[in-house]
C-alpha cells in the first residue's frame, strides 16, 4: 500500500488520476480487464479497513455460521417489511475458490440480503466503497477529528492479470455494483468487496487488512490518501458546491439541516 499526504482536492485528483494511468499502462496485452477504480473515506486515518462483521467482533467467522445468522433473523425482517428475500445457500466445503467466491457474490439471492442488512445496520462481510472520488470524500471528511489526519482510499481489484493462487488462500473479490437496494446504494454510486480463506477445516471471511499487507504487483492495488485537518473545511467548500453534501447523499431532513447549517455557519464564500 502506498501512503500520500495531501491538503488540497487538486493533488487527490491528481494521485487518482496517476493510480489508473499506472494500472492502464502495465497492461499485459490489449484487451486485458482492468477493474473500475473504487474509494472509500474515514474520518480517522487510523481507522482499518473492517467490515461491520469485524467491527462487531467477528472477526473470521465461518461462512456456513454467517448463513446460519441470516437464516434465522431473515423471517423477522421479511415480516416486518412484508418483503421476501431469496435464500439458498450451498455448502461451500471442499469446494473450489472461484465457486466459493460466487457463492459470496451471489448468494443465490442473499448479496441483495446483505446489502439490505449492511444499509440498516446489521453486521455484515461487506465492505462499502464508491465509484466516485467525490462521493468517498465527503465520507472522510464530513466527521472528521478537527486535530488528526482523515484518509480516502483507493484501490483497483484487477489489474489485467488474473486473479489465481493456492486454493483456499486469502483473495478480495468485488462484488459488483448492480443490485436491488437502498436508493443511497445508486445516489453513493456504491461497490462491496468480500475477503474469503480457508483453513484446514473450512473456509471463513478473513480481514482485507491482511490482503492487502501482502498484495502483489498484479492483483489489489490500494493508496492510502492522508489529508490534513487545514484542508477539511476548504475541501468541503468544493464538495457542496459539485452538490456532495449530506442532504444529495441520504435526501433525509436531518441530512437537509447538516447541509444548511454548513453553509450558513461554515462555509464562507471562496
């Protein structure tokens, strides 16, 4: 992983813009897929990269144990919202990793489960990104910490090569952008990605964390932005005025005055 630290919206741009130019440029032939660039923001630098599984303690919790939750609090969710979601989840022992991997891609139904429970609060393997630099940062800098660092993400999945390995090891997939969600899910313009291993026994949802500490030159290229506290307010200043702000993002009240309020009591005129 590569570090920058930055104060200005112009040299985010431009380490973005030298990310993709890099990754464009070391194709190995033609037409070689290079996977879309994905961000993702936290207000503290020191934050790791965690799924709310992670953060809610689980940390390698084993795939069938993850289906067995879902399976048993899905009829308290389908009653509530008089809504059903498919379920149908194939033990994934002794399988291969590119089977399992579509096993956590799909689900058979239960990726738009997950997004469902990760938009609403319920622990979950997936972690969120965004298609948009722009969206991403307002996610950094919005709760920022007024005396540390806040960081922005960067981070290519494919970079022309394939994605191959010893079966069962550590591998990040991405997890697509099309799927019956939220509304925030398209206003976000967001992308989940899931880390799968397996141990001897069975395979589990390992932290990103360790990927991407051991990360090749040919797969998961990740930059780490810094950006100083001195940059916030100008930063968000340019964000609200390419309409990135908490009211575009959720459309909820409580978002409309966390706008109007940084307008009227923060952002003076450029």
């Amino acid at each position: 992983m590569t570090d920058h630290e930055v104060d200005s919206l112009r040299e985010i741009e431009e380490i973005a813009s030298a990310l993709r130019a890099d990754a464009t440029a070391g194709k190995p032939h033609e037409y070689a897929y290079i996977s879309p660039t994905l961000f993702r923001g936290h207000a503290k630098a020191s934050w790791k990269l965690q799924t709310t599984l992670e953060r809610y303690g689980l940390i390698n919790l084993r795939l069938n144990e993850y289906a067995r939750y879902l399976s048993k609090v899905k009829p308290a969710i389908e009653s509530v919202l008089n809504r059903e979601f498919a379920f149908n989840w194939d033990n994934p022992e002794e399988k291969s990793t590119s089977f399992v991997l579509s096993q956590v891609k799909l689900l058979a139904g239960q990726y738009e489960f997950m997004v469902y429970l990760r938009h609403h609060g319920f622990p979950t393997p997936l972690l969120d990104w965004s298609r948009s630099l722009y969206v991403a940062l307002f996610f950094a800098l919005s709760d920022s910490v007024p005396d540390e660092n806040s960081a922005l993400y960067m981070y290519i999945e494919n970079l022309g090569h394939g994605k191959g390995g010893i079966v069962g090891s550590p591998e990040i997939t991405t997890l697509g952008q099309y799927v019956t969600a939220h509304k925030r899910h398209w206003i976000q313009q967001s992308e989940y990605t899931a880390c799968i291993a397996k141990d001897d026994s069975a395979w589990y949802f390992h932290p990103h964390e360790n990927v991407f500490g051991d990360a090749s030159d040919q797969n998961d290229r990740l930059v780490k932005v810094l950006i100083r506290p001195s940059a916030r307010l100008q930063m968000m200043r340019q964000l609200d005025s390419m309409n990135v702000n908490a009211f575009s993002l959720f459309g909820t009240e409580e978002s409309l005055m966390h706008t109007l309020a940084f307008r009227e009591m923060q952002a003076d005129d450029l």
